[in-house]
C-alpha cells in the first residue's frame, strides 16, 4: 500500500510541472519539439491555440 502512494505522489509531481496546454511557455516548448514527434491531439492543440489563436 505504501508503495501505491508513492507511486501516486511521484506522478501528481510529475504531471504538476507539464505547462497549461495553450500557454506560451506550452506552445514555445511544441516549437521545439520534433514533429515527427507530436500526437495527433498536441497537433490539433497547437494549430488552435499557437496558430489561430483567438483573443477573448
């Protein structure tokens, strides 16, 4: 049991530090990224919020 909530800490960490999807810093680290390398969704994610992005 123990190890289960280590194991659940460790990736609530982990997934804590992962940029909003749609941020700058978010977009900046997409443009870096290989495209060979991007899911079809931070495809589609990318097109919507770094390429057409709309101003509310």
């Amino acid at each position: 049991m123990k190890k289960l909530g280590l194991l659940l800490a460790c990736c609530a960490v982990l997934t804590a530090c992962a940029p909003e999807v749609g941020s700058k810093k978010w977009c900046d680290n997409m443009k870096e990224k290989p495209k060979g390398d991007w899911t079809a969704n931070e495809a589609a994610d990318f097109a919507k919020h770094c390429v057409f992005k709309t101003e509310e």
